[in-house]
C-alpha cells in the first residue's frame, strides 16, 4: 500500500487545469448538447395520444343503445418538436363532432375511418401523419324514445360450504329504465342479469352484476348491485320438548305416552344461545280420534315461531305417540 508521502508526489505529477480551461471545456459540453437537441427535435418519431370524443347536438330524447367510445388513440408521425407540441395542445386532444351530421333517421350514428382521419388531420400540421387510429370507426346505434321501465331477473347459481346456508338475494333495485327501438322496446318485458356464480360460500356476497341486453338495448344503469345473505348454523338439541294435547272434549282427559319429545335443528350461529324448548309446540289433536277412531297412536305435529332464517332443518321423535283416554 502506497505511504502518503508517495501519493502526494504522484499527484503532483498530474496536470493542473487552469480555471480558463475548465471554462473552454463546459461551453465545449453545453454547445454540444445544445447541438444535439437541435438534432434531436428535428428527427422524425412516432407518439400515441388519447383524444376525447365530444358529441354534440345530440336531442334529449337520442339515446346510444350500442357503445360510442369516449376516447379515440391516435398514433403520429412527424418530427419531434411537432409531437411535443401535440402533447401540449390541449384543443388537439378533443375530437368535437356534430351528431346530426353522422346520424340517419335509421337510427344509425356512423363517422367512416376516412371521415375519422379527415377530422384529426385538420388539427394537425401538414407534415404530420396518421399511422393508426383505434377505433378505426365509429358506428353505434341510437333511439329516440323515453324509455320503458322493465323488471330484472337475477340468475345465480351459488353454493354454501357446511352448515353456511344462503338466503334469496338482494337487489339494489327490481326494475330499470331501458331504451331501444320502438319494435323492440314494444316486446321487451324484462331485463336478464348475467350468471353470478360462487362456491364455497362462508360469508354474505357482494357483487355488481351486469345485465344480458341485446344489440339496440340499452339499460340506465347497465349493472345491479347484489348482495346475497349468508348465514352459519350449527347443530342444537333439546331433549325435552312438552307434548301437550289439543281440542279435548270437556270432562275427558288425554293421556300420552311418552310425553315429551327430543327436537333437533340447525340454528344460527350468531343466536344460538337466544333458542329455548319454548320455542317449539308439539302437539297432538283428538280431532284425529273424532275422524279415525281405531289409531292406536296419534301424529305429532310441530310449531314454531322461528323463521327459517334463526333455524332450519327441523327434526323431533317420536312421529307419534300412545295414548289413553280418562272419562
């Protein structure tokens, strides 16, 4: 390793550049640069824009029924102080049409490519060209009509996993406004939604849903929010549920054998410790004797004022019980 005695001395052996010299270098490297910009804003490239679509005219009552972009991407060739320009010229990057210009009473509204190309060429320099344009034309469809306000028909197709179970679907709204030709507008009854599909379900779906409209059909708005409840059970048993007898005759009494019951459900997770036995009546009736005296058993039957969102999947034994009856 050098001492620094021996680094000063290979220093010293360096040139010095006088402070005129360094000055000689930079306007040497500055003329250069500028030289170079010069070069590079008259060389010849292609750059991309976004223009936006302005339609105007267009009646109250003209509704698109098929799309019409808002944005037309252009693609230019020229040098490159010109496309740095069209960067910056904000009344280039929006394309003004007049509707009655391109719509037919047909109901067709159609601006040509070579119609297209005709209208962004006149706001740009004669030197500039056109090398692409997306889309290359425009052709959409309109109505003049109020509109007709339609049901919605949701279509899903949804799985729980377990002891999840889902309930009928939500919709943000049951019917919508929907625009079209007269001859089809005359036939439309209702708006389908497209599929909305799930699996595996453990928790309450949320989704937006578009709707399934046909060419000249167009719907305000164009999609539904959907939320689809989702609820976990789990199992729940209560092991003595009363019997109790009804519409016995006065001075007769009926007794059952067994006389209380074991119900088991699948009850809501998030209530499970609200549910009790006295939730559940089971009962049976002597109007079953009255119309079949020889049963040696009567039939149970349950009631509940639970709806099957707090419990489902009811099941209790005995189906029957014995009785005798006391005079």
């Amino acid at each position: 390793m050098w001492k620094s005695d021996n680094f000063k001395k290979f220093v010293s052996t360096l040139p010095t550049l006088s402070r005129r010299d360094v000055l000689t270098f930079s306007v040497f490297v500055l003329v250069s640069f500028f030289f170079w910009l010069a070069q590079s804003a008259y060389e010849q490239s292609d750059s991309t824009y976004e223009v936006n679509l302005v339609i105007e005219g267009q009646p109250a009552d003209a509704v698109f029924t098929t799309h019409v972009p808002n944005q037309i991407r252009v693609t230019l060739y020229d040098n490159n102080i010109h496309l740095l320009a069209y960067g910056k010229n904000s009344s280039f990057r929006t394309l003004t049409v007049d509707f009655n210009r391109y719509a037919d009473i047909a109901g067709n509204f159609r601006i040509s490519g070579a119609e297209l190309q005709s209208l962004l060429l006149n706001e740009l320099s004669s030197t500039t060209q056109i090398t692409a344009i997306y889309p290359t034309l425009i052709d959409a469809r309109y109505a003049l009509t109020e509109g007709k306000k339609v049901p919605v028909h949701l279509h899903t197709q949804i799985y729980t996993r377990g002891n999840f179970r889902d309930f009928a679907p939500e919709l943000a709204f049951d019917s919508v406004l929907v625009h079209a030709p007269s001859y089809i507008l005359d036939t439309l009854q209702s708006v389908h939604t497209q599929l909305l599909a799930a699996s595996d379900l453990t928790d309450t779906l949320r989704a937006r849903v578009a709707f399934q409209l046909g060419m000249g059909v167009k719907a305000t708005p164009d999609s539904v929010d959907v939320v689809v409840p989702v609820i976990q059970y789990v199992e729940k048993v209560f092991d003595e549920v009363e019997i109790t007898a009804s519409n016995v005759p006065s001075g007769k009494r009926l007794i059952l054998f067994p006389r209380h019951a074991r119900v088991k459900c699948l009850a809501n997770f998030s209530q499970y410790h609200q549910y009790n036995a006295e939730n559940f009546q089971l009962t049976v009736s002597y109007d079953s004797l009255r119309k079949h005296p020889e049963l040696q058993a009567l039939p149970v039957t349950l009631y509940t004022d639970l709806t099957t969102a707090e419990v489902y999947g009811i099941e209790f034994e005995p189906k029957e019980v014995e009785y005798s009856i006391e005079e």
